[in-house]
C-alpha cells in the first residue's frame, strides 16, 4: 500500500473528542486508531521505514501516549527505548527538565546513563501541540550528550505552531498527518 | 531472582538475560519497597526483544483479539504484542485521561482507593483478552482491570506479566485467572 494510502486510512480512524479536557479544545484520540490493527501496524512501519537506515540508537518516548508507539519503533530498528516520564515516576537517579504550560508550568524526567554522549535518538509522542513537552524532551537528550535526529509524532496541530519552535531549536519534525 | 514461568517448567536462555537486565531500587516509591525497574531491561535491544517474542509465542495460537495494557508500563509491553498478534490494543488508564464516554472500577490500595477506566464500545462480548502489565504484586491492579473487562462481556483468557513478586501471592487474588510470568522475584 502506498505512503499515502496508508497515511489517509491512518487519518480516518482518528476520533475527535470536542471540549475535552476542557471546552474549547477538540481532543484528537488515538485510541480508535489502536483498535484497528491493520492501521496501526501501518502507523509503525511508516516511522520504521523512515528511521531504520538513520543509525538511531534511542527512541525517547513521552509517557504516556508516547509509550504507545516508541517501544514498537524501538524494537523493529534495534534501538533502546527511553522513557520520559512525569515527576518521580522513574525511581533511581534521574535529570529533571522544566516547562512552561498554559497555566503554570511541569517537569519531564529521565534517567541518569539511559542515554549517552554520541547517542543519535529520535523523540516521539502521539501529537505535537504548542511544542513545549517536545522542547523539554529534546532538552533532556541533548543534555545527556546525545543528538536528537528528528521529532516523529502521528498528529500536527499545525496552528500551534509546534513546527516552528522545534526549527528554531534545530529539530525536524514529522507527522504522519494534520489535524 | 529466578527466572521460572508460571505453568511449565520450561528454562529460556533468554529468561536469564532478561532477569539480570531488571534492576532493583531499593526503598522506591517508599522505604522498605524494593522497586523492580524494567527501564534498563528497555535499554538492552536483544533482552527486551526476547521479552517480547516469549509473549508472542505464547499467544500466537490462542486467537486473542484484545491486548489490553495497563497504564502506564503496560503500554510498553502491550502494543508490540499486539501489533505481532494481529490485535486490538486497549489502553486501561487512570480516572479522567481517556476522552470520551468510559466504563470505571474502583479499586483498593493499601490506603484508600484509586480508579482504572476502559473506553466504551473498545472490546465487544464474547472477545478473548490478554491483559498485560510490567509486574504483578498484591494483584489489586490486574484484579480491577479483569473486572472491567468482564464487565463488557470479553472472556479474559490471560494475564500476563514481565515480573511476579511471588512473596505477594497475587495469583490468589485472581481468582480462576491463569496469570503467566517470564521472571519471578521473592
């Protein structure tokens, strides 16, 4: 099946949820899209096909919808996978990245020796919204001494711009679709 | 830390790879817990593979049409079992992450309560269901998640863990429940 078959089924088997989770926000679920293997499967391979010949050794995935898709990605091109997690959820020694949200601000942790100086890691994450939580995930790998390839999410929120602030940081992204 | 399996006594070379990649914490979350840490298990491609393959071996014949993974370590483990099994994945998740109309099941920790939710119409009756989670301890968590699908009328054929911290005596809390380990701890 061609790239954008594929992509356009992908895009069909999102579910979106008005004013969740609050008014004014329409949610993009990815759930609905788990529930059909077929496309699913195809959501994976398009980032494999991407990335297995990049020479990737990390794939950090954003907990928790991260975790969906980057442990797949991981295992099919021979990566480590690395979880980026909420505050003290990660037990042993951890570096902690602060960011900024709508109101008030959170924190992404890592762990200490998960990923190493000449690391190339992918960071991936169901959406990309404003591009904050993305932002502090590449903060965390690049202090680690590591060089973050590319951002690979499955949904662009693209008048967030979320585009624009991984480019003024270097970072590429890709989406596998637009919502 | 013996690698044994729940039923059979069959030894792996691969178990043993994957038991000395999980490393221990001791006194996380609290003082007195000694934490199983599948992390570094994640950060070995061939042990965390092996992990996997040994779960897909195990399900491939059994016609499972439902992986359902328990957030949020279970999401780890469940979607490339199901991706490798043909089947739904179904992310069971604390109270008020899944958008949308949802069924609850309350559920007893060691003080207090918490609540797990399953969206409605993800698994329909009579569909069969591996739940998957990193560990099993006192068996609380897996308990709640078997009742939820219960619940919708899915025929849960197993329970599956990374970890079983065998001192515990989850299993006896899963009732008729068969639960499969690939590394059991005391």
């Amino acid at each position: 099946m061609s790239s954008a078959d594929r992509i356009s089924a992908i895009k069909s088997s999102l579910r979106v949820i008005p004013n969740f989770p609050k008014p004014g926000i329409m949610f993009q679920d990815i759930t609905t899209l788990l529930l059909d293997p077929k496309v699913f499967k195809d959501t994976v391979d398009l980032f494999i096909e991407r990335y297995k010949n990049e020479n990737i050794s990390v794939v950090a995935g954003i907990e928790a919808r991260g975790f969906l898709f980057g442990p797949s990605i991981a295992l099919a091109i021979g990566a480590k996978f690395v979880p980026l997690r909420k505050p003290k959820k990660l037990p042993g020694e951890v570096i902690s990245e602060k960011y900024i949200l709508e109101y008030g601000s959170d924190c992404l942790e890592m762990h200490v020796g998960a990923v190493k100086s000449g690391d190339r890691a992918l960071i991936v994450d169901d959406l990309i919204a404003t591009g904050g939580t993305v932002c502090a995930a590449m903060n965390l790998v690049e202090r680690a001494g590591a060089e973050v390839v590319e951002c690979a999410c499955v949904i662009e929120v693209p008048k967030l711009k979320g585009r624009e602030r991984l480019k003024s940081c270097g970072i590429p992204l890709y989406a596998l679709v637009e919502s | 830390m013996s690698a044994t399996n729940s039923d059979q006594s069959v030894t792996d070379d691969r178990v043993a790879r994957i038991a000395s990649s999980i490393r221990v914490i001791p006194d996380f979350p609290k003082p007195g817990i000694m934490f199983q840490d599948i992390t570094t298990m994640l950060l070995d491609p061939v042990a965390f593979k092996d992990t996997i393959d040994l779960f897909v071996e195990r399900y491939r014949e059994k016609d499972i049409s439902v992986v359902a993974g328990v957030e949020a370590r279970g999401f780890i483990f469940g979607p490339p079992i199901a991706l490798a099994l043909g089947a739904k994945f179904v992310p069971i998740r604390k109270p008020n992450k899944l958008p949308g109309a949802v069924i609850s099941e309350e559920y007893s920790l060691e003080y207090g309560t918490d609540k797990m939710e399953m969206h409605v119409g993800a698994v329909q009756t009579g569909e069969r269901v591996l739940i998957i989670d990193d560990l099993i301890a006192t068996g609380g968590t897996l308990a709640a998640a078997i009742k939820l699908l219960e619940r919708v009328g899915a025929n849960v054929v197993e329970c599956a863990c990374v970890i079983e911290l065998a001192d515990l005596k989850g299993r006896d809390h899963l009732g008729d429940k068969p639960v499969f380990v690939l590394v059991s701890s005391t």
